[in-house]
DNA sequence: CTGTTAGCGCATTCAG
DNA sequence: CTGAATGCGCTAACAG
C-alpha cells in the first residue's frame, strides 16, 4: 500500500490497461514491453515469454494512436473514392482490403460523390491521421489537394485512371484507349449508326474519356460519332431500359448501341427480353466493365472487361512497395483491359 | 535571432505545420489556436479572425493523432463486416458512410471473411484507435470480443441481425421470420415439393437462420421441408444457374426452389432463360434480399426485400443518438423486410 | 539486450 | 474571454 493512486487523474485515466501498467506487472521497463509488441526478437527469450504473459493477464491492447503520435504515423491508409454505389469502386476497394489486410493496415474510407472541392478537405482530414499512404481515385485533383498530397511525404497512388503524370504512383486504365477498342469492334462488325448512351456523364469526366475515343474510332471510319444520348439518372438496370428505349426513338434508323457500362447495357438486353426486341438483330448492344451479369444474359453481352479487383491489388502493393522503402521513378501500371465479343453484337 | 532553433529535434519534427506554429504566428497561445479550430464561439472576434488567417497563411491541417490522444477518443468508426464482396454488407456500408460523412466521422473499414476468431483480433486492433463508436455485423461474437466491447465504454452497434439480447443496440432483420415468410408464400401459392439452395450455408449462419424458418413453415403445413442443397461456391449468378440445374436433377419432383438470396435465384432464371426453362411453370424460383435485378427479369423474381441501405442509416443514427449523449437501454430496430410477389412463383 | 530520458501535438484543467 | 502548466500513452534516441 502506500504509492498506489499517484493522485493527480487530471486527465480522464479511462481505465484502459497501459503499456506502463503491463510494464509494471511484468517488472520491466515499458520500452521493453514496446518491443516486445513491436520488435520481439530484440528482446530475450525469457523477458519475452515474462511480458507476453503480463499482457495476457491484464489484457492489454495497445493505443495506436499513442503509438502513432509517438512515431509520427499510423497504420491506417485512407482509400477515397467519388461513390460508394457504384460496383467499380467496390471491386478496386476489396482488392485494396485483401491485399492489405493481412499486413495490419487498415482501411480509412472516404467517399466525395464526385466534387472535387470535397475530395480536397477530406485529403485534408485523413491526412490529419498521419496516414501511412493514401490511394485515391482520379488523375485530377484540386491544385491544393495536390500540393497538400505532395507535402505529406508519404505513398500516394492514384488509381482507375492511367495517365501521362501522378503524383506518386498509377494504376489504372487507359480510358480513351476503351472507347476505341469498343469503337472499332463496332465498326468491324458491320454497325454504321452507332450512338452512344450513358448516364450523368459529367459527374465522371471518365466516361467522357470513354466517349472522346469512341467517337474518335468512329470519324476516323468515316462514321458520324455524335450521335450521343445521355439522362441524369444513376447507372442502373431500369435506367439502362429506359435509355435503351429512349435512343430508338431519337434515332430511329441506329444499329448499334455503345452503352458507357455494363449496368445500362444489361439494363437494354434485360428490356429487350421483356419487350421482344431481338439483340443483336434489331439492335445491336455494347457495355463496358465485364461485370458478371454481363456473361449470364440471353443474348451474353459484347463488353470490355477491366480487372477491377486487380487493379485494387496493384494499387495497395505499389502502397507496400513504397513502405517497404522502394524509392525513386514513379510506379506506374496500365492495368489494360479485354474486349470480350460475345451475342450482343 | 536567439530562441529559434530548440537544438533537440531529437524526434523528428517532420516539419509539419502544428498548432504552436500557428499560435506563434498569430501572437497567441496555442489553446487559443485549438479552441478557434473547436469551439470558435469560445473566443473573440478579432482574435479568431488573426488566427483563422494564421491558419490559412501557414496552411495548418489539425494532427488528429494528437487531438485523439490528448482528449482520448477518435472521430472514428469502425465498421466490421464478414466480407467486401457481398453486395448486402455493401449497401449497409453505404448507408452508414451517407449518414456518417457530414458528421466529420470517418470509417474504418474490416473484414473478417466469416471468421469470429479473426474478427476478435479486428476488434482488438479497431479499439486501438479509440474511435467514437463502433459498428459491426451480427450477434454472435467471441466471449471476448464481447468484453472488449463491452469494456471500451462506446456505444455498440450490431447490424444485419435482429435479436433479442445486444451488447448495446441492435438494428437488423429477424431471419427465421424471413425464412417463414417466404415459405408461407410459396404454401399459399400450392407448392408442395420445395427444396432450399443455398452456396456457403455453413460460413453465414443467417442464412441458416432463414432455412430454419422456412423448414418450420412447410412442416407446420405438413410439407416436407428436409430438401436442402447447397455447395461450397461464392454467391453468384453462375452458382445460382448450376445449383438450379442441380436441384432439379437431384429433386426430380420439385416445384419450386426458394433460394437464399437473389444472387442464386438470378442466377437460375437467366439460366432457365437460356435452356428454355419455363418458370414458374415448369419449376417456380423465389429469392432473397430485393436487388435491383430482381424485378428487371424475366419472369420478374419473387423475392423478399430487406432496405440494406436504410439499415445502414439507422445504424449511424443511432450511433450517432449514443454520442449525442443519450443514455440508458438498448436502442433497438427491426429494419423489417417486405415480401414482394412477382412472376417467378 | 535493457533501461533512461524526453517529447510527438494537442486538449484538459485550473487560474486570471 | 485568454493563458500556463501538465500529461494523454507510447516510442525514438541515446546510453549502459
């Protein structure tokens, strides 16, 4: 008795079980206790198995952010991407998750719906976790954002979109180069009145990428490539329906739809079995992603397909890679992509 | 000349702009800096309009670490689910991140692939970040996971499920209920040979729970509710399409296959689309959850739709009540499900 | 291999 | 309304 309750509690103590009360159990100091958690094999043997068993016996878990403040870092890498609802972020976040997972990092998540000023002030506060790295989708960024991301010393990989210059490192595809490849399919097959269907395409400056290509491809066949319908709805399979509908009536005489995701593009097929319309005879339907759906359709869907789940791989090991301490040149990856001709055209 | 340069920087300083250099440059004290930054109504003026262009001129961006560790708690909520790729925990995530992301609360997304031992461990390491609060999937958790949980002093809050005994709130479906429902529908409907698919049964014990009630169901109508089939693939539409034709091979006599979710009974009507298949004629397909697919094809699924979405809203909202300082029982919520009859049966 | 000392950047307490 | 002093829990640096 006597030194217990040292008196002062003028922070809120919590209650939690400490580094040091782990320390003390096991008779040793803290910073051993630390190594022990953080470096165990510079520490012996015999005061390891000691400090193991106080930390059992007290069930202590560490504060991480005690220990990031204290090593001017955190394990946590902050993924931010413009949506949540769209299946493309998802697959490039579980990619990230997987490959991550097992190496104690965590994912901090943040979403921007697509507005760059937001994208900006939540690089500001992830940045304020005093993260390991960061991954974020886009090549485009607000000037501050970048500079902010620059000044931070630390990984970044832009991703879903590959580029001429990042910050740091890039993984992602090639998107113009998409919409041509789809373009020229088109044209191969024989489709001459060609449109291209897609939905709030100026949120996704992307999908006008896609769509600079496309119509590109097409002029450069002699093929009018402004035939272009777009509505303000999110991407789903009614949409897709409705814009299906919706561009056969604009322009009677079209051949070919080149939908700008496979969404839309099922949606269309999905009408089209509800409706009688025969794909690829009447019309003719493309997409773009290679999501699952696409190959069960009846008739399959013609579509480029992008290793979504990959490139989140890529995207996080490019992450370890820095950490690891790889220097120098720019990590870069044009993730590529595959066109995938099947009934629809 | 004189004071500048303490000549320790035995850390490294990192060269981060902190809140001492915007004091500094404001001529004020570094408390009056933080409360500018937290609670702005505290100081005057004339005073914050200096610091704010301290702030600004300097570029500062507040190190959260140090905020957390000083005032012992994160902005932070972690979110645990058994996996990023199913399209449920999605949704759910999605509706929390809505709600939470205007509160200037971010997420910390884990996955525990099913495994409790695993997601005891994610609890451990999450709990280390002192986050506000935490979200996590199901009811059932290690013993002490449940301690830990129990022991961090933050509101709770347990998803997907709903049950009758919560760490601290609990916002989900009741599955047994969903199960039944289903089952009675089909009943009613006059099917008497109904088999239950399902892929993984055994990693989710929520689709258990849903056979469970719809086995009873059938008995109770003095049906046979034994027939079960199920494999060991991931949910998809593929898995749906081959589980289907396996049924049928396996039951010769069935009339209807209620499958565990609308992933697998896509799955098997794109299927019956391509072999010619009559439904509900020849078999009828019922599913579970109400995607958006569900009512695109044709025939359109019967299925039984769970708001996954809301859900996610309600889980933030009341994590969100708990930090708003309300105190004293659980908060509760049965999300409820809708049965939703369309052509498949 | 182990311990001592100092301090990461901020918010809390208490005083004016 | 403003400021000074103190410590959150841990780890980096430097001895021994």
């Amino acid at each position: 008795m006597g030194k217990t309750e040292r008196g002062r509690r003028r922070h809120k103590g919590v209650g939690r079980v400490t580094l040091g009360d782990v320390a003390k159990h096991a008779g040793v100091a803290p910073i051993t206790v630390s190594r022990v958690m953080n470096n165990p094999d510079q520490v012996s043997e015999k005061l390891r198995k000691r400090v193991e068993q106080a930390v059992d016996a007290l069930g202590y878990v560490p504060n991480l952010i005690a220990g990031g403040l204290a090593s001017a870092g955190t394990r946590v890498i902050p993924v931010i991407v413009p949506s949540l609802s769209i299946l493309t972020y998802i697959d490039v976040i579980h990619g990230i998750q997987q490959t991550l997972e097992d190496t104690g990092y965590q994912l901090l998540l943040g979403s921007t719906d697509f507005d760059l000023d937001r994208e900006a002030a939540l690089i500001d506060t992830v940045l304020g976790y005093s993260p390991s790295g960061i991954i974020i989708a886009g090549l485009r960024h607000r000037e501050r954002a970048i500079q902010r991301l620059e000044a931070c010393q630390r990984p970044v990989v832009e991703i879903m979109e590959y580029g001429a210059s990042c910050i740091d490192s890039n993984v992602g595809v090639d998107n113009a180069e998409v919409g041509r490849c789809m373009a020229r399919h088109l044209v191969e097959r024989g489709y001459r009145r060609i449109a291209y269907v897609g939905s709030r395409m100026d949120r996704d400056y992307r999908t006008i990428q896609r769509y600079e290509g496309h119509r590109e491809m097409l002029e450069l066949a002699g093929i009018d490539g402004s035939r272009l319908l777009q509505n303000d709805e999110a991407a789903s399979y009614k949409t897709g329906g409705r814009l299906f509908m919706e561009a056969m009536a604009s322009y009677p005489d079209l051949d070919a739809i080149h939908f700008t995701n496979d969404n839309l593009a099922a949606g269309a097929i999905l009408e089209a079995n509800r409706r009688g319309i025969r794909v690829p005879d009447d019309i003719a339907v493309a997409g773009y992603l290679g999501l699952p759906l696409s190959e069960c359709l009846t008739p399959a869907l013609t579509t480029v397909s992008v290793p979504r789940f990959e490139m989140g791989v890529q995207a996080a090991k490019f992450l370890l890679a820095r950490l690891d301490g790889e220097q120098g040149e720019a990590l870069r990856c044009d993730i590529g992509f595959e066109l995938i001709v099947r009934d629809s055209t």
